[in-house]
C-alpha cells in the first residue's frame, strides 16, 4: 500500500469521527485496496445498509462483523493502518 493511500484513508476514519460520511465514502471509493473495501464496509454498516456492507466486507476479504460496534472496528482498521499491515 502506498503511503499516501493510508494517510488518505487514515483522514478519511478522522472525517467519518467528525460527522462526514460522504466525505469518507469519497475517500473510501478512490481506494479499491482490502482496507478501502474496509472501510467502505464500514460506512455502509454505519449507513444500516447491510447487504451493501456485506459486499464490500467481501471485497475486503473480511468476515462481516454484525455484532461489532463501527467504532470498534474503525478503532480496529486504524490500528492496521497506523502499523502498516493487513
């Protein structure tokens, strides 16, 4: 992953904690990575559209995390980000 692209996507967990959604779901859609399709499943849980949220966790190559809070888990994708590893 380039920096740039986590620093993007980094910005884009800060803008979703700040209220802007599609702000981060812009973010979001410019980074077809594992972590942009994570993060993108985020928004859509967030968003209560649990098919499209499935969709991308799929994408993402993660299992959908129904019972966890999306705080939790963007508290989770940030760490990944924060250290550089999927």
């Amino acid at each position: 992953m380039l920096e740039s692209d986590r620093k993007m996507l980094l910005k884009a967990i800060r803008l979703l904690e700040m209220g802007d959604w599609e702000a981060a779901h812009k973010i979001a859609q410019r980074n077809p990575d594992a972590y942009g399709n994570w993060l993108h499943a985020i928004l859509h849980k967030i968003e209560g559209d649990r098919s499209n949220a499935a969709y991308w966790y799929n994408r993402a190559g993660h299992p959908e995390r129904i019972a966890m809070r999306a705080e939790e888990e963007l508290r989770e994708l940030a760490r990944e980000l924060e250290k550089g590893c999927c």
